[in-house]
C-alpha cells in the first residue's frame, strides 16, 4: 500500500511539474490572496470601504465590521469568473444547443401556463411579448431552477476585495447590496444569488434590481414606479404609479421629480378629468399643450402635456429618492435611452 501510494504521489508532481509551466487552468496568485489575506475585517482596503459606508450612508460601523467578520472568502468564485482560456468556450455557439432544446422548451411551455395572469399584466404594462420574458428567465435560470446558491455578500467581497481586475465593478455591486437590504428591511447577508452576485429569477446585479425591479405582485417591497420610453424621438412617460397604501405622501411627485432630472425634454398625456395630476405637473413647470379627444378606451379626453423651459433638471433631481417608512420608492426605465 505504502508502495502504491509513493507512486502516485510521484506521478501527481510529475503531473504538477508539467502543468505549472503551461499554466494549465491554475488562477495567477494574484487572484488568490494568501489565507491570512482572506479575513475580510481588518483588511485594510476592508476598513475604507466601511468608513466609506458609514459616511455616505450612514450605515452603523459596528454592523458592517460584523457583516465582514462573519462574510467568508469563496475561491469558488474566483475560478468561476476567470476568464477561460479560450473565448469560444463561452460564446453563444457553445450554449445554443443548451439553451434551444426540447427540454427547455417543455418547461418554458409550463412556466407561461403557470405564469400567464403575471405575463400577461407585464406584456400589456411594459410592451415587452411574453415569449421575450420566458425566454429570459429559461436562459438565465432554467425558470427558476437554478437561481444560484452563493451568500451574496460573501461572493461579492470575494470579488471586491479578492479579485482586482474587477475589483471596482464588485464594490460598486456589494455598496448596492447594502443599501437594497436596507430598503427592502432585510439582513444583506441573507440573499443568495450567483458567484457574481446575480439575483433571482433574471439574474439581476443589485444595482439592476435597485434601478429596474418592479413589485409586479404588489406585496409592498417597492412603493412606486415610474415608466419611461422613447416616443417619436422623445422621452416618454407611459405611467407613474405608488401603491395604494403609499398614496397621498409624495412619492409621486418624487418620482416625477427623478424623471424630470435624467429627461429634460419629457411628455406624457393626463386624463382631463385627473385635476390632481395635472395640478403636479404644472406646479412641477409641465405645460399642457393640446387635447387628444377619445384618447383612453372608455372614451375620456387626454390632455397633452409638456417639459416647458422652466424646467431646472438639476433642481427637479434635488427632490431626490426621498425614504419612506424606511424604504424608498422603485423608478423603472424599461426602455433605456442614451441622453448625451
């Protein structure tokens, strides 16, 4: 026994001679801190980073310094975003045949049936087919299946602090996760995602949930929404919408504020009868330029209405995501747009 085992510890450092001079799917040592590197608390760069919280959030130092304490570095994650070797292992041609088979298309099938009320409201609300959002949500995690079992804050530490070439990317990410966690009243070391930090069912980083998240079943994680998209050349708002509950408390016209900051030029239509609304806009600087008679279906008259050249965006932004009840408002931009 003793004899089989010298020789196979031989043959397993002949193996290591020869893969160490080619590189052989060995991680460079840059991207694996020494074990004394890995306790994240009183890393130096571990420190700034709470500081930076505790100043620009107010987040509660001694809360953090746990957090870190107790997050636990993940050499999973680093070899799960390394970059391979070669490209094509990754590209769209090596997945296809994953992703458009039989199978999958079985289960997609079921998860529009399951699903067809929520697709339905969001294909109607947003513009977006629902075959599109199946599609998605089966690419990214085999509807539902596979929505990752890494502790968030654990792998995105890893990646912040122990990984530099995207070091920055990830403390961005992590920064995000804190400040979610806060909104929606949860503990950040709760979530559980992807190795780099994606979540639920399509996958998105903190920052995409923070920004684009809709609470479509209503269950009071987000408090308002505001919708935007280019129409004839132009920003567009389809709708603004706060919960029931969260009405009558200005997060409307917080919301509207936010749009008016990142689109100087938007318009959008009120219904004649919506006083309210149409008194917001105005006293948010809005013009009301023309009738648009049986505009809704049941017939009503929508009026136009118009960023005039009162309209200060750095002023409109101070209005800020103001907090509410400890949480703040959701803003969704659905259709992206560039505006220099």
């Amino acid at each position: 026994m003793n004899r089989l085992l010298a020789r196979a510890a031989a043959r397993l450092r002949r193996a290591l001679a020869l893969a160490l001079p080619l590189g052989l799917a060995l991680p460079p040592a840059a991207a694996l801190p020494a074990p004394a590197a890995r306790d994240f608390e009183h890393r130096p760069e571990v420190r700034a980073f709470v500081a930076e919280m505790r100043d620009r959030h107010g987040f509660p130092e001694a809360d953090l310094r746990r957090a870190f304490r107790e997050a636990r570095f993940q050499p999973s994650v680093i070899r799960a975003i390394m970059p391979p070797r070669d490209p094509g292992i990754r590209s769209w041609q090596a997945y296809r045949a994953r992703f458009v088979e039989p199978g999958r298309v079985v289960m997609g099938q079921r998860f529009r049936r399951e699903n067809a009320a929520a697709l339905a409201g969001a294909a109607a609300r947003y513009g977006v087919p629902e075959e599109v959002i199946v599609a998605i949500i089966g690419v990214e995690t085999i509807f539902g299946r596979h929505t990752g079992g890494y502790r968030t804050f654990d792998a995105l530490a890893t990646l912040a602090f122990g990984y530099p070439p995207r070091a920055e990317l990830f403390r961005r990410e992590l920064e995000e996760l804190l400040l979610l966690a806060r909104e929606e009243g949860r503990d950040p070391r709760g979530y559980k995602g992807s190795y780099a930090g994606a979540l639920g069912l399509p996958q998105f980083l903190p920052s995409s949930r923070r920004r684009h998240a809709v609470d479509f079943d209503a269950d009071g994680r987000a408090r308002g929404y505001a919708l935007v998209e280019r129409r004839e050349n132009r920003p567009y708002v389809p709708g603004i919408g706060v919960l029931p509950d969260w009405r009558r408390r200005g997060i409307g016209e917080q919301l509207m504020r936010l749009v008016l900051g990142a689109h100087r030029d938007v318009w959008l239509h009120a219904r004649e009868g919506n006083l309210s609304a149409r008194r917001l806009y105005a006293r948010l600087g809005l013009r009301e330029t023309m009738r648009v008679p049986l505009f809704y279906s049941d017939g009503e008259t929508a009026i136009v209405i118009e960023a005039g050249s009162r309209i200060d965006p750095y002023s409109s932004r101070a209005g800020g995501l103001a907090k509410v009840g400890g949480r703040a408002p959701v803003i969704i931009s659905y259709s992206p747009m560039n505006t220099g």
